[in-house]
C-alpha cells in the first residue's frame, strides 16, 4: 500500500524533534546541543524538500528566496558541490573599434561544465532579513579573485544595491540560483538614447531600469573569456568569516576606460537618429547593421565630423558619383554633403544617409540590383551578396575608401572588358564610329579602297593608308564576325557583313544598354569562379575551360530551344557518367513519343527505347546504353534543381549550324571526349586521360567515375562580349532574358517599370 508523501514527511520531521527532546537530552554536553541544533535544521530542509514537488523546487531555485544559514548549510550537504557558472560582461572588448557585437554566451546547464570556466570558488548564500538586520558580519562572503581583465569594480559589501540595478560580484548568490549576469560598470546612456524596440540585432546587458543597452549589447566582446562565479561547496554549518573584497586592478580599470561614452553633441545626435531606422531607405538587414556598428563604436561617426564631410566621406562621395563608370545609376545612392555650419542633428543625418547609400552601391556592385529570378524561373545563378557589417568595417578601416567601395564590383576579366568598352562607347561620334562604305563584294586575297575602314573596324591595326589587300588576318576578323553576328562565315564582305558592322557602330544608346546589361549579369556570378572552371555562354553556343583564367579548351554546344530554355546556374561537376541510359521525361514521352508511337509501332525500338508499365498504371520510356542513345556514350553531371547536364550527341551535324538551339534544355557538346580529356587531367591525380581511354570502356552498361576534384560549370546568358583588344560581339537574345534585363533597370525606352520604383529598392 503506497503511503502519501505528506505522511512520510511528516514522520521524518516528527523524529527529528523527538530525537532531540528526549529524556537525558538537556543534561548532555553543549556541544552536543550544537550538533542537535544543526541536525533539527537539516531535518527541517529534508521535510521542506519532500514536501515541495520537484517542479516548485525548480521555480525556488531560480528566484532569490531569503533562507536561513541552516537552512542554507543542510541544502550543501544534500546538493554536494556545484558547477561554477560564467558570468556575462558588457564592457569586454569596447573601445577597439575593431571587433563587431556578439551575443551573450549560453550558461551551461547545472551539472555541465565549460570549456573557459576557472576552479569553482565559494560564494555564501543571501541572507535573511533578520540576518542582513544584523550587520555585515552575518553577510561575509568569500570574494573569488577575478582575472584583471573581467574584473568589474565590485559595490562595498555593507551597501545595498537598488532592487532595479544589475547583481553586484560583491552581493551573495543563492547557491541553487541561476547566477544573473554582471553589469559592467559602464557610462550611462541617456534615457533619450535607449535604442529602439525594433530593430533588436543583439541581446546583452541591460541598464538600471531593466531595458536592454544598446551600448553594453553592441560591445560584447567575444574574445574576453567570461569570469565564472563559482557556487557553495559542502562546509561545516559555522558563522562565515569575513574575506575583504578585492579592488579594481588598473587592467581592469582600463578595460572599464574602454567603454563608449556619447562625449559629443555629434554621437549623441547620431545615437538619437537610430532610434528611427524606419526613416533609412534600406533593406532590415542593413538597418540592423548600423545600429550594431555605430553602437560598437560609440555612435562615434566615421564620415562626417564637426565641420562636415571628412577625407573618408569625401571619398566615398567620388565613388558614388562615378558610379555609371560601372554601368550603376548614380540618382540610386543620392547622398549630398551638409550645408556648411549644419547642427549636430543635421550631421548625423548625413552621416546616415551617406553610409546606407554606400551599403546600397556595394549590394548593387557585387550582387545586382534585383533578384534574377524574376525574369524566369530558370535563371538561378549564385548571387553572393555582402554582409553590411563588413562593409561598413571595410570602409571604416580602409585606406583608400574610394577603392574599397569599387572594389565590390566584380572582379572578373570579363566584366573588366566591358567596363572599358563602356567608357569607350561614351567617346566622341567622330572618335568611334567607323563606317564602311558599300561596294562589290570583298573577297579574300583581293585588294579594296575599304580595307584600311575594315581594319580599324575590327580593331586591327595597319600600316599605312595605301595598304589596301585583304590579308588572311583580315579575313579571319571578318570570319568571327560574321560567325558572332549568325551570318555564314565565308570571310567574303556583302551586302550583309556591310549593314552589320555599320550597325554595330552607330547603334550609340542601344550599344551601351546592352552592355550595362551584360555587365549586370556579370554579377549574378560568384567572385570566385574556380581556379579550374568551366563557362557556357548559353547566346554564344559556346563551352571553354579556363585554367587561371586564361581558355585552354572550347568547343561549339547545342543549347535548349526558346520553348525549352538552358538553365543560368552555377554548380560544380561531380561525376561522369560512361554509356548513360536516357530516362526519357514525360514531357517529350507525350509530346515526340506518342505521336511516333502511333504513326510507326517499331519506331521506338529501332531507337533502343523500352516502354515498361508502371506501379500506378502508366508507362515509362527509357533509351538503353548504347550509339543511337540521345545522351551519346558520356554524360557530365552537375547536380541541380533543373536536371540540366552536359553531354555527348549521335546528332553531330547540327554543330555545323550558326544558330544552335535546339535541345529539350540540356547541353549537347560537340566534342565530349576532348573536353572530357581536359576536364579529367585537371580534376583526377593522373594526366592518362585520352579519348583512347574513354572508347575502351565503351559497352551496354554504365559506367560512374567520381571526379577527385569537382570542377565549377557556369552556364551564362551573354549577348555582349569584348575581346583583349575591346573589340565587341554581339549574340542572339535567343530567350529574351538581355531584353528582360534591360526592362527591370529602365534601360529600354519603350518600356518602364511595373512598380515604378528605383533601382535602389529592387
């Protein structure tokens, strides 16, 4: 028969007083009287502990309680030692101006230990009332020594803190309390100054009146090592001595001289002017980045000073206003300089407005000025867009800003190029424009009045005026040309080649919203392409390898049709696959497979095709291994979520097309061995890889090779491109997706944004 708690307690307590009243108890010794008064109080906490479920325990050890020092002496006994519990510190690490906030580190669960705790030390129990009535003698405590460097000035032990105000070291801690943080002794922040209720980058210290600081939460250093405050150890139950409480070390003094203090109108005005971020045109993310930052650094401004713009805004000013050198428009980072003799007020506002248009130019410069994705579903590259914090820690640190700032644009030889010819295209009519006449048709090794205009159109130089033969340079000029322009090319100068070249020449604004448009695009990439990687200009049906960023392998691709685009991704090759069977998808089954299905019932098996019925009653189409498969005998895969790879062809003579797009969106390379031999010397540990070695594993199975080392594969959408020389070609905008662009930055005159709003917001 289970007996109820309470009955037990009882009992327990009731032997306890009956153990001590006893006949012959009041003739024993007195110490034996002692040693029966601290038994009566260790039986009155058992009774005390049975009495309350575990859950009201949990709750009375998180609350400061007054208890009594017997009380308090028999919980030491049952509980054993403690685990010593880090205490927080908001002044660590202020004053820098190097180190970003952080949160406050997790407490470790009773019965855990960290990895930064110190010996445990012993902290006494708070006192009752009745005891803190006493005098300072009954409250003594035993002080740990702290390390300088997260030592805080500590309160006189005989001064009791406000009931609002942060734990003192110097106050007792309940030993089975969840130990509060410590407030740093850090200058008070103006009530006017308290940071908004929105945003809350960081949580930390908090002020006298509870609320948290922005000062003590922003300065959080996570390079100082927290001092742990260590929890009772089993002693004797006997009056405590007093131990005096250290004082602050000058290491800890300095630490404390550390913390941000608002010593000037002008931080105090920008400590102001964060309490509104909602006023700031920028993203949330950017808004919690200057509150965090400028907290940090004591509201101390970085661009701006007394008299108005520093050295460090004016150049970051240069660099805004400079901004259409990189395609940008300047009217999106509108920042202006103070009027001169403006208030406090007015240069904190400045000080805003100059920094959230710096966050924006660097968003733009690395990233773009909208989210791809809103062209097409397919166009999925990887975006890497800047973290504010390290953009403002760049700017503030660097030191030339100007170059810091235009350093976000991207670094790539290909976006260089067209950032020259950018520059170039805003030169002059008379400087840039070259027109070829028409004539007869100029073939190759003939000599015409118009070779020397031909040259300097296509960026070849010539020696003299009177050289008029069309040499196998010039051909070869005019070949590419016409191949870039999907004209045949015969090298022979028509009527055709004539209107091209002219057009190119004299297409002026359309020449130049094409190539900020491309340069656009360029930042939809990764900064940091591979060192080995390979590009697919999906306009250009071209496939290189570069290796350091020099081509040392292309070939000619089949690229989707306008119904069945290529995907714009970023992903790296993984694995190839040798004699790859073709899962053919339910798209072409019902769109290709059917109708041949129906016109000729053996057509599908003259092609190696199975159709087997499924678990749920339909049928799947699948092409065995072999030379009349559609993915030829080698695929190349770069996982991803629009099923896109590279892969070889039976349909070898497309390739001799000028316009190539003709797949369901996978890419067909011409040449699959070759650049699988490439592709393999850079990724595996042997340099054996020939098309020799691919044909011998040829066969009606497949076959999976794992590439040691996975090789990035961009494929990209360019319809402009400039050579070393600054020469540009132009592609078909076979998907519209250059068109598209052009309408998102208001780039084309016969359309306009839908939402009407600036780049600066997209």
């Amino acid at each position: 028969m289970r007996r109820d708690k309470t009955t037990l307690s009882g009992m327990r307590f009731d032997a306890c007083v009956s153990s001590l009243t006893a006949p012959g108890s009041r003739a024993r010794s007195r110490t034996r009287l002692m040693m029966g008064t601290a038994l009566f109080s260790l039986c009155i906490a058992v009774s005390g502990l049975t009495l309350l479920p575990s859950s009201t325990l949990a709750q009375q050890a998180g609350a400061a309680v007054p208890a009594s020092s017997a009380a308090v002496s028999a919980r030491q006994v049952l509980d054993g030692p403690r685990i010593a519990q880090p205490v927080v510190t908001d002044s660590a690490g202020i004053g820098t101006g190097t180190a970003l906030p952080s949160t406050r580190a997790a407490l470790p669960q009773r019965g855990q230990q960290s990895e930064t705790e110190a010996p445990a030390q012993t902290v006494a129990a708070p006192a009752s009332e009745a005891e803190q009535a006493a005098g300072p003698a009954a409250t003594a405590q035993t002080q740990p020594a702290q390390n300088p460097a997260q030592q805080v000035n500590p309160a006189p032990a005989q001064q009791a803190a406000p009931a609002s105000a942060a734990i003192s070291p110097a106050k007792a801690v309940d030993a089975t309390a969840q130990p509060a943080p410590v407030q740093a002794s850090t200058p008070a922040i103006p009530a006017a100054v308290q940071p908004p209720a929105t945003p809350k980058p960081v949580r930390g210290g908090t002020d006298s009146a509870g609320n948290a600081s922005p000062v003590a939460a922003a300065t959080a250093s996570t390079s100082a090592t927290p001092a742990p405050v260590a929890t009772n150890t089993p002693q004797a139950p006997v009056a405590p001595t007093t131990v005096a409480v250290p004082q602050p070390t000058p290491a800890a003094q300095t630490v404390e001289a550390q913390s941000p203090t608002l010593q000037s109108p002008l931080a105090d005005a920008l400590a102001k002017a964060l309490l509104t971020p909602e006023t700031l045109s920028a993203t949330s993310a950017e808004r919690d980045a200057l509150f965090v930052f400028y907290a940090a650094h004591g509201y101390q401004p970085v661009f701006m000073d007394e008299k108005g713009v520093n050295s460090r805004g004016t150049a970051i000013l240069s660099r805004l206003q400079a901004a259409e050198e990189d395609g940008l428009n300047p009217s999106d980072y509108s920042a202006s300089k103070p009027e001169a003799g403006a208030d406090a007020t007015a240069l904190a506002r400045a000080e805003l407005d100059l920094a959230v248009s710096a966050l924006t130019y660097a968003r733009h410069a690395q990233s773009g000025r909208f989210n791809p994705t809103r062209i097409s579903a397919l166009v999925t590259p990887t975006r890497e867009t800047p973290q504010p914090e390290g953009v403002l820690a760049t700017l503030a640190g660097a030191t030339d800003a100007n170059a810091a700032l235009a350093a976000y644009n991207p670094p790539h030889p290909g976006y260089v190029r067209l950032k020259a010819a950018l520059a170039a295209s805003a030169a002059p009519a008379s400087e840039r424009q070259v027109t070829i006449p028409a004539g007869p048709l100029l073939k190759p090794g003939s000599e015409d009045p118009r070779v020397p205009a031909l040259r300097a159109r296509l960026g070849l130089s010539t020696s003299t005026q009177d050289d008029l033969a069309y040499d196998p340079d010039l051909t070869d000029a005019v070949k590419t040309f016409q191949d870039s322009m999907q004209i045949k090319p015969t090298g022979m100068v028509g009527d055709a080649t004539v209107r091209a070249l002219n057009r190119r020449t004299t297409a002026g604004a359309a020449a130049r919203a094409d190539i900020i448009a491309n340069m656009e695009r360029w930042r939809w990439l990764p900064r940091d392409l591979g060192q080995n990687h390979v590009i697919v200009n999906i306009p250009e049906y071209m496939l290189r390898i570069y290796s350091d960023e020099k081509p040392i392998h292309s070939t000619r691709v089949v690229v989707g049709k306008a119904s069945s685009p290529t995907a714009v991704i970023s992903k790296p090759i993984t694995y190839v696959v040798i004699n790859p069977a073709w899962n053919i998808p339910p798209s072409i089954v019902r769109n290709e497979m059917m109708p041949m299905l129906q016109n000729n019932p053996g057509a599908l098996a003259k092609r190696g095709i199975e159709v087997t019925r499924t678990r749920s009653g339909g049928y799947s189409f699948r092409q065995m291994p072999g030379p009349k498969n559609a993915l030829g005998r080698v695929k190349f895969m770069f996982p991803n979520d629009h099923a896109i790879y590279l892969h070889d062809t039976p349909s070898k003579s497309l390739f001799a097309n000028s316009s190539r797009a003709y797949s369901h969106g996978c890419v067909r390379v011409q040449q699959p061995f070759d650049f699988g031999s490439v592709l393999f010397n850079l990724a595996m540990n042997d340099q054996n890889w020939t098309e020799e070695r691919f044909t011998k594993m040829f066969g009606n199975k497949e076959r999976y090779i794992n590439l040691k080392r996975p090789v990035p594969v961009h494929l990209v959408y360019f319809t402009t491109a400039a050579d070393e020389r600054g020469r540009i070609t132009a592609f078909e905008d076979i998907y519209g997706f250059n068109a598209a662009v052009k309408t998102r930055l208001g780039l084309d005159s016969r359309h306009h944004m839908a939402d009407g709003a600036s780049t600066r917001q997209r």
